[in-house]
C-alpha cells in the first residue's frame, strides 16, 4: 500500500479512536486508508486532526483542507 505524497498542509498528524485510547498517526497514513474507513471513522467521531504542535484542528476546517488537497492530486 502507497501512501500519497501531500502538498503543504497544516495538519500534520491524526488521531484515531482505538478500544483502548487513541493512535497518533501521520496525516499520509490517514490517508491511505480506503475512503469507507475514512468516512467511517469520521462518521463516527473518532478521528481529531492536529498540527505541527499538536494542536487540535477543528474537524470542519481539517475536512476543508483534505478536499483541496486530493482535488489538487487528481
């Protein structure tokens, strides 16, 4: 599994609901997951986006973000 190369961006990790806490990962990785589980896990709110400082990005405005660029890859 590729993961897809990313434009500048400011998130830069994500963190993903586990049963047993939370699993930082890089935003690449996110990524490379299929587009059901990707909307699955936001559907179920169990994903927070952060920053190089590990602020948290608000879902809304990551989401925003993400379509700009896989728009730009395509």
């Amino acid at each position: 599994m590729t993961m897809p190369t990313i434009k500048q961006s400011t998130i830069m990790h994500v963190s993903v609901k586990m049963s047993n806490g939370y699993n930082l990962i890089p935003l690449q990785e996110f990524l490379s997951y299929s587009v059901t589980k990707r909307n699955y896990l936001l559907l179920q709110n169990q994903v927070k986006f952060l920053d190089a400082e590990g602020n948290i990005i608000p879902t809304n405005k990551a989401l925003k973000e993400l379509v700009e660029l896989l728009k730009d890859q395509n």
